[in-house]
C-alpha cells in the first residue's frame, strides 16, 4: 500500500516541503507539498531524488570501525567503545584542546548539527575548530559583527516586495539561493520582472541567473568590492545618499565617504573591466527605484577581499535607504531566534581573540580557517591537533589543498567522523558513525529559517522508523557524554542544556518568563526525544511562543505537529533596533578594520591583471561533493568540465582537454567551450577528484572528476575572515603536451 508524509528538504537553503511516498516501508518518491505554507509545491532535481538519495546503497548501514588497519563493519555498542578508548586516550595523553573539530555543510541542515557540536566543543574545550564557513559565509558574518553588533544579524532581500535587486556573485537560478532562504527563488525573479521590477546580475559568467536577468554585467572576477565603492563613490558625488528611516541610527557615513573618494568609476572601470558609464548608471537606479535590495553570495565572499564585498552590499543597501523598509534587505525573524529584548548597547564583536598556532591566524566566531586546518594537524609542536572528530564534511574536497589535508588526517592518532559516507574525508577515520537517512531522521530549520525571505516555522518527524538504529542527535549526545565523562542516557545532554537555558531565561527581567520557576517550565516540555524538548523550549521562548502559557495563542511544537505544513508568520517586518548590539547601539557604517582593509584594496587597484583566473560554479544537479553517487543525479552535460571562452581556447590550441596549473598544484581537466565566459575567465565547479581509492561510493569513483582545489595552496585567505579565496585564483591554460 502506498502511503505519503511530509518531510522538508534538507538538501539546500531553499527548506522546500516535499511529499514523500511510502510503499511497503521503503521511500519510493518524492514531490513538492502544494500546501506547504513557504514552498507551495515548488521542488527542483535534488529534492526529486530524495527518495533515491535516501535509499543510496552506498549509505553505512552500520558503524566502521579500524581493525588491523581496516575500516570494519561493528556494532554500535563496539563503535562507541572504540570512540571511548580511542579519544579517551588522545583526551588523557594530550588534554581536550590537542582534538580538532571539523564541521561541514550539513550540519546547517539537520536538528543534530544544530543542537550538539557546540556540546562537544565546549566538552573539549579546544581551540581547534573550523567549518565549512570559512570556504563559505564566515566574511557575512563578520561584516555583519561589526557592522550591527552581531554576526548572526543577516540582512536578506526582500524577495517578494523589492521593485529592483541586484545579485552578486550568486547564481540562485542553480543553488536555488543562499543566505536568503527562499523556496522557488527562480519563481521569485521571475515575479519581479513580472511585477515591472529589475533584475541586474553582475558575474563573470553569464549563468542561468544572468540570463534570466534584465542586466548581466560581467565583472572581473574578485574586483567587486571595487566596483561597488565605485557605487558608492557616485552616490555622494551625485548627491544620491538618502538613508530614511535608519539615518539616526549610522555612524560613519563621513568616514565611508571619505573612502569611497579614492574609487571613482573612471578609476575602477579598467580594474573592474566595467565601463564607468555603467557603474554610474547603476548607482543611480538603485538610488532612482522605489525600493531596492543589494544581494550577494559565493562570489562576494570567497575571494580575496570577501568581508569588504560583504559589507559594502550591506553600505549601499543602507544609503539608498533600503536596509530594514520593506522591498529592501530586512532581517529575518525566525521562530527558535530568542524573543526580541528591548533595545541595549553590545559588546560589540571582534574577531581576533586568539590566533591560530601555526599561521596566526585571527579567529573568527570562534574558528580558525578550514584552509589552516592540514598545517594545524602536520605541523609539529605544543597545541599541535592529535585527534581529529569531523562532522558532515568532506574537507579533503571542499578545502584548499587536499592532498596535504589527506595526508595530514592519514597521520592523526585517532579520527572519528559522523557521517552517512565513506569518502575522501572519513576513509582516514579510525570510527566512522554514520547517522540514519533523512526519512528516519526528524528535521527543523534552525539555521535557515533565520535567514528566510519570509518569516515561517515547520516541523517534520521522522517518516520512517530507525530501527533502533540511532539518530544524529543520539550519536553526537553520546559523544560529548563521553568527553564529559558522565555515564547517562543520551538525553542527559538535553537536560542539562535545558536547565542552563531556562535558569537564565528565567532569571533576566526582560525575557518572556522572567521570574518562573525552572521546575514548573521544564515540567511543560513534551516527553519526548531530547531534541523534541529542546525545540519546543526554544519554540516557546521565541517570538512567536507561547511564553510557557502566558500567550495561550504561541507556538508550541505541539501547535507545529498539528500543522504539518506549516506556520505561516508573515512577510519580514522592520525591526532594526532589536538586531542592533554594538556598543554604542548605532550601526557602525566605518568599523575600522573594514576601513584598513579599504586601504589593501586602492592598493590593489593597481596590481598587473593575471592572463587567466578560475571561478568555481556549481550544478542543479549536484551538491558540493557528495551527491555525485545518486544515477538520478549523476551523467548528463556540465559535469566537472573547465569552461573558457571559444577564442581564448582558440588562441591556446586547446581542443578537448587542457592543463590547468594553479598556485598550489596542476590538473587535466576537459574543456567546454562557451562565450558566456567572460576572456581570460575559466570555471570549474567543486567537489569533484573521486579518484583517491579506499572510498565506498561506486557510482562516484566511476565518473571521479578533478579536484579543483588541489589548484589552491591554500595560503591565500581574506584577512578578515579567513575565509580561503576559492574564486579569482590566477592560473596557466595550456594544452596537454
Ligand atoms: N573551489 C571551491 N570549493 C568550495 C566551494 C566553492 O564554491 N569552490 N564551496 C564551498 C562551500 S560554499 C561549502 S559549504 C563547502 C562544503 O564543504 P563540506 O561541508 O566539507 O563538504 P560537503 O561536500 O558539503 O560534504 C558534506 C558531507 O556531509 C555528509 N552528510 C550528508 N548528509 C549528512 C547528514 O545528515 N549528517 C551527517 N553527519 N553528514 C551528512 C556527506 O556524506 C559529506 O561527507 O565546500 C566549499 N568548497
Ligand atoms: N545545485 C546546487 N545547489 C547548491 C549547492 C550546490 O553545490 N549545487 N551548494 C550550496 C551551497 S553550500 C552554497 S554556499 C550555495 C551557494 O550559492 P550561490 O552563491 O548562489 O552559488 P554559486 O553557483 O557558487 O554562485 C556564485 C556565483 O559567483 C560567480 N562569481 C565567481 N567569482 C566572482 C566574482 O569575483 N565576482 C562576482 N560578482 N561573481 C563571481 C560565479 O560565476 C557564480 O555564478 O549554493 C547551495 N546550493
Ligand atoms: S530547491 Fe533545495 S530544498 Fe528545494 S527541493 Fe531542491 S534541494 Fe530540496
Ligand atoms: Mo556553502
């Protein structure tokens, strides 16, 4: 009998909702929920596939554990024995702070990733950590920081109102959109030019994004933090500064100007490869239209001046008005965020509060960079890492130079990682714990209804049974009570964190259940799984909650079960003052180590352009390197191909493959020639090199690909952030000789 349940996507940003279908205990399909209140039906290949991804039969069934050198099936019970002896004797030999924590993409996607590493990481009390973020995010988050007080204060664009947006570096026509959770994010564009809005796309390539678009400028690549001071620049000089609603609450608009002096158009234009026309033109429609929303993603950030091109988008959304109106960038309220307090001075944020051994590196939210992690590991010395837990991350693909990040992990004394593969990353692992598949796992957005272009809560439970198979959560919990060595059921982790909330919550004056009695509060939770609790508590005290009763009307998770497609909580609203933490509770427009890093970049200006650089891109039918194993995703046109303009290819001789040498190592990869390359522009996309043996995805290995980030050294990072430049890396073309 065929049965159906709803269970949201966890395969990218866009959370859509999908309806599953169930024969005989097994997922056999899947398509878009047309009730779901935020993806109404909406779906894309991925998430068409989530049957076939889930049932991939390459997933471990079991835990691996090292034995004489090879990875073998065991039990769980002798997995977490094995973790206990193994990390227990790195933990005894060397102390918490010598294990290094790696966390990858998904983590952002599941309840687990969510809830528990910060458990473990804070039971170990290292140093050592680093994610995905800094070959992603981290320099949002840091312009972020300085900017409002907090960098978790994501500005978004106002989607379905915006009468003019302007996408740079992002191509959501594919991603299907980052750091602005929107389902149908391709419906949305479309809508916009629909309603007599523009769209205006500045890539290097003219992607799917940019042919949708009304206006395609085909920047330089890493030059956009010049272009748009240029931007800036002609809104002073043409007198179109105009900052609204929000101008009581900057400080620096001065100091900004006085920046932007230097960036004039016709001083950037050769640099940008823009004419100073066009740059002009620009500035005056996003100053000219009724709203307008700056937007910028990957291409923004992972290059070389990543938390100055994060900034500025937020700069120009802020002097044409835009930040926090509707139709411009607004912050997300999401449901599990804490209730918003009354506004107050920050700390402030700094980044910098300790360095990285090896480098010295500044940390950044308390992370050193993904791209300083081998010579953290290979480099000997006090504080040097000897164990290595990685979670949801394929590092030795996802990160520069994997053939010393492999090497590197080759050599720890001990390495577990949670993860539902074997692959480049986990065969170094002496444990590998594979969590269930999503049908078996339950699912909310923590992360990204935070950053979605439209306010919305939705809760799935597991669609199947696991079997007696442990969860993620239960897997991390067990981990961490190890490292705390407290001998309890998994949900003591839970509990603990619960106690420590609800005693602080209840003992601030501004929070929603000021003065209560944590006993009382806790005895309201569910019985249910310690997630469960923990989402409900989190639920309640948010925004929208039901205050532990005192607004009958809140969210509960039990309000959320009974909706399962979801809570609907409306269009973003205004709300500037709540986000605002800085010290002296203004947005600070000019932080200074923006304005010092403005001065690297006029330096740079001058800098002599390179003959070729190499952008990355990324496949509707691929995400980063982990679903090239699925048949539904894998063959087809646009694999791991470099693609060059037809004349660049001309004038080098090049006819099917060509060399492509980088600052950190050499490939063969096969050309594809298009003119929707910019000249002296190539691509290649990421998470390919499946070639690397001892690996269990066999569809992968069939089709391996190249590694473009064996081409990264691994040594060129944006200061701020750390975050590694994995776009605009100057490289040599040349045919196979
Ligand atoms: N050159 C270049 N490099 C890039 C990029 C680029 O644009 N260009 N993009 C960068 C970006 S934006 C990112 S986010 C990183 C990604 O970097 P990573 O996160 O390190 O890599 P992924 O390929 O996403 O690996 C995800 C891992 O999670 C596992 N996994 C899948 N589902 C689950 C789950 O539910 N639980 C657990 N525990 N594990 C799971 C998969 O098997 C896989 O091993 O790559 C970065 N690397
Ligand atoms: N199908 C699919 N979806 C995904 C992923 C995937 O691998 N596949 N990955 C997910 C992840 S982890 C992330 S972080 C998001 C990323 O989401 P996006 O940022 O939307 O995705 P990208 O395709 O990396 O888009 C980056 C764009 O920047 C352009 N670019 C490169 N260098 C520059 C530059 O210097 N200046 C400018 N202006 N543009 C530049 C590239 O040509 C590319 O079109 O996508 C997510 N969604
Ligand atoms: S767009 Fe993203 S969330 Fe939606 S179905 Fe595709 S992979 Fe899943
Ligand atoms: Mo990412």
């Amino acid at each position: 009998m065929t049965e159906t349940a709803l269970r949201i996507c966890p395969l990218c940003e866009a959370t859509c909702g999908l309806t599953v279908t169930i024969d005989d205990g097994r997922l056999t399909g899947a398509r878009g929920d047309r009730d779901d209140v935020f993806s109404h039906g909406f779906i894309c290949p991925k998430g068409a596939s989530f049957a076939e991804l889930d049932n991939d039969p390459d997933r471990l069934p079991n835990p691996l554990v090292r034995r004489n050198g090879v990875l073998t099936e065991s039990s769980w019970d002798e997995a977490f024995a094995a973790v206990a002896e193994g990390l227990g004797g790195v933990v005894d030999e060397h102390g918490g702070t010598s294990v290094g924590v790696y966390l990858g993409n998904p983590s952002a996607h599941t309840i687990a990733g969510a809830l528990y590493p910060p458990v473990i990481i804070r039971a170990l009390g290292t140093r050592q950590v680093f994610s995905a973020s800094t070959l992603d995010q981290m320099p949002k988050h840091v312009a972020l920081g300085l900017m409002f007080g907090s960098p978790v204060a994501f500005t978004v664009p106002d989607l379905d109102r915006t009468d003019y947006l302007v996408v740079i570096g992002a191509n959501p026509l594919v991603s299907n959109g980052s750091l602005a959770t929107a389902a149908d994010f391709p419906g949305k564009l479309r809508a916009l030019r629909k309603r007599g809005g523009k769209l205006v796309v500045i890539d290097p390539a003219r992607t799917r994004t940019a042919e949708l678009a009304d206006q395609h400028i085909a920047v330089r690549p890493g030059t956009d933090p010049a272009l748009m001071l240029a931007i800036v620049h002609v809104l002073f000089d043409e007198g179109l500064v105009d900052l609204g609603k929000v101008a009581d609450h900057v400080n620096g608009v001065d100091e900004v100007r006085a920046v932007a002096a230097d960036f004039g158009p016709d001083i950037v234009a050769d640099h940008c490869g823009v004419a100073a026309e066009d740059i002009r033109a620009l500035a005056r429609e996003i100053a000219a239209a009724e709203t307008a929303a700056v937007y910028g993603r990957i291409g923004t950030s992972t290059v070389e001046f990543g938390t100055l091109g994060s900034w500025l988008v937020d700069v120009i959304n802020i002097l044409t008005g835009n930040l926090d109106r509707p139709g411009g960038a607004m912050f997300p309220l999401g449901a599990t965020a804490p209730a918003p307090r009354p506004p107050k001075a920050g700390r402030g944020f700094r980044i910098g509060r300790w360095h990285s051994r090896v480098s010295g590196y500044p940390e950044a939210l308390s992370e050193f960079p993904a791209a300083a992690l081998a010579e953290e590991i290979d480099t000997p010395g006090d504080g040097q890492i000897k164990a290595m837990i990685t979670i949801a991350g394929n590092p030795v693909l996802s990160a520069p130079d994997g053939d010393r990040l492999d090497r590197a992990l080759d050599s720890v004394d001990f390495m577990i990682s949670v993860d539902p593969y074997l692959n480049e990353t986990t065969r170094h692992a002496d444990v590998i714990l594979p969590p269930p598949p999503p049908s078996q796992s339950a699912h909310y957005d923590f992360a990204l209804n935070n950053l979605a272009v439209r306010n919305n809560a939705r809760y799935s439970p597991p669609v199947l049974p696991a079997h007696g198979r442990p969860d993620e959560p239960e897997i991390l919990s067990r981990i961490a009570l190890l490292l705390m060595g407290i001998d309890a059921e998994p949900t003591a982790v839970d509990d603990q964190v619960i106690a420590m909330t609800l005693a602080k919550e209840t003992a601030d004056p501004t929070s929603p259940v000021a003065g209560r009695d944590v006993a009382e509060l806790t005895a309201m939770l569910p019985q249910a799984p310690g997630y469960e609790r923990r989402l409900d508590m989190m639920l309640r005290l948010g925004a929208y909650g039901d205050a532990f009763g005192t607004k009958p009307a809140g969210l509960t998770l039990q309000k959320l079960k009974e909706t399962p497609h979801g809570v609907d909580l409306g269009p973003l609203q205004p709300r500037l003052t709540e986000v605002l933490r800085t010290p002296t509770g203004r947005i600070e427009l000019a932080a200074e180590p923006l304005i010092e890093d403005a001065a690297r970049l006029r330096e740079a200006l001058h800098r002599r352009a390179d003959r070729f650089v190499l952008i990355g891109r990324r496949h509707l039918r691929s995400n980063n390197s982990w679903m090239h194993n699925v048949p539904a995703l894998a063959g087809g046109s646009n694999r791991c191909t470099l693609r060059i303009h037809p004349e660049d290819a001309a004038e080098l001789g090049l006819t099917d493959t060509a060399v492509v040498k980088g600052p950190g190592g050499e490939l063969l990869a096969p050309i594809e020639t298009t003119d929707g390359m910019r000249r002296g522009v190539v691509s290649l996309p990421h998470g390919w090199g499946h070639d690397r043996g001892g690996t269990g995805q066999e569809l992968a290995a069939r089709d391996p690909g190249v590694n473009v980030n064996q081409l990264n050294a691994g040594n060129q990072l944006d200061r701020l952030s750390g975050t590694a430049v994995l776009n605009g890396i100057p490289v040599d073309i040349a045919a196979p000789g």
